[in-house]
C-alpha cells in the first residue's frame, strides 16, 4: 500500500507539471499573437525611415544637422569619412580643382589587383607555356578576352592618372609646405607605377613574376596607407587660398 501511494504521489505531480507546461504554452502563443502584428508594424515603420533603426544608429552615432560640432563628431566617428579632416576647404573636393586623378588612381589599382589574381589562375610564369597560356586565355576562357583586356587597359590608364595627378599637385603647389613629405611619398609611389608597368611584360621570367605579383604590389600598398594617412594628418586634400570677402577685410588702423 506505500508504494501505491508513492506512484500516485509522483503521477499527480507529473500531471501537475504537464499543466503547468501547457498553461505556459498558452501564455507564449496568445502574446505572440498580439505581440507579432504590433512588432511586425514597428518594423516597418523602422523600414520607411532606415536612419532611425539600431543599424544605421550604431554607424552613424551622430546626427548630420546644420551644427558644427554635430557635424565635427559625425566625421570623426564614422570609419569611412575619417580620411578626411573634420573641416575642409570647400573649393579643395571641386572637381575643377583636383581632377579627382588620385582616386582614380586607387580605383584602378584596385582593378588591376582583383584581374590580376584571376588571371594568375591561367597564367605560367615559363617562356615555353606562357604563348600557350595568353592563346587559351583569349580563345578558351570564359570572359578571358574580356578580363585580359581590362588589366591591359587598366594599367595603361593607371600610369596616366598617376603622371596627371602629380602634374596636377605641381601646378597647385600642393607639393610645398607642410605637404613636403607626401609630394616624396607620391613621386615613389610613380616610380613604382612605373615600374609595375614595365615588369608586366616580363612576365614569363620566374624573377620578374614574382616581383611583380608580390613584390612591388606589397610595398605599393604600404606606401598608398601611407600617402593616404599624410593626406589626412596634412589637413586634407590641399586647396586654394581662402576667399576674404569685403566684409570680412578689417579696416587698417591709422
């Protein structure tokens, strides 16, 4: 007779806590059915205006309204706009003005590396296999005419934005004080333009196809972090005298 009165004991508990668990069922699907639609409006409200969601929040962490510090603290919290100082010379980003030649010249840089990869995998640096590769690159590959010739065309241009860019700066003056470092810094990133201009025809010899795969891209790319971060401690990108306008201009004291 205990033992009867033990079995039953725990049956009524385990019957207890089958209720207790469907009661807490009942509970979760009655809140999420009232809960859904609301949550389910809010998110698309949140949709209609992306700049108010957690998102777009955590990026950008400070409003981008007509107040300068707000202004001020948008740049300097942001990754991407960081480059830039957070004031600039508003006649330094024309167009007229910089010709835009060195982000041209980065765009193409990044061009020429992302073909460049793909082709390697075509590509044997030997002077018996490397005819045989550049014909089944152009005749067989899906696109290889295509890619082949956005590389060629690629580093032709980048030489060009790059000897611009530098006639550009020197017709500025963007290469005098406090600027004098960077001006070096760009006249070696040229050479080495220059350099991965030549060595891209000497391809088949095993010396020059690593040089030029690795080697000048490498230390092209620390030079370009580093021409980039002068720009950007150097006040950003170099522009015209300030115009004083009349009102501006205090009278001379006699």
């Amino acid at each position: 007779m205990p033992e009867e009165k033990t079995t039953n004991g725990k049956n009524d508990k385990s019957v207890g806590l089958v209720d207790r668990l469907k009661a807490g069922v009942k509970e979760d699907l009655e809140s999420l059915r009232t809960d859904l639609p609301a949550k389910a409006r809010e998110q698309v409200e949140l949709l209609k205006k992306p700049s108010k969601t957690q998102v777009f929040t955590s990026i950008f962490r400070h409003k981008h309204d007509d107040t300068p510090r707000n202004r001020a603290l948008g740049v300097l919290s942001n990754v991407f706009l960081h480059l830039h100082p957070a004031k600039i010379n508003r006649d330094s980003v024309r167009y007229s003005y910089t010709w835009g030649m060195g982000g041209i010249t980065f765009y193409l840089f990044i061009v020429l590396t992302l073909t460049g990869v793909l082709l390697m995998f075509y590509y044997h640096p030997s002077k018996v296999q490397a005819f045989r590769d550049v014909l089944y690159l152009e005749h067989d590959v899906p696109f290889g005419k295509l890619l082949r010739n956005m590389h060629r065309w690629a580093a032709h241009l980048m030489v060009i934005a790059v000897e611009l860019h530098m006639f550009r700066v020197f017709l500025t003056g963007s290469y005098k004080k406090p600027r004098e470092f960077n001006w070096n810094v760009g006249v070696i990133l040229l050479v080495l333009t220059l350099l991965l201009s030549f060595t891209g025809y000497l391809l088949p010899d095993v010396r020059s196809y690593i040089w030029h795969c690795i080697g000048i891209p490498i230390i092209a790319s620390i030079f370009m972090v580093l021409h980039f971060w002068r720009v950007r401690k150097d006040g950003g990108i170099s522009g015209p005298a300030a115009v004083v306008l009349d009102s501006e201009v205090k009278e001379a004291k006699k």
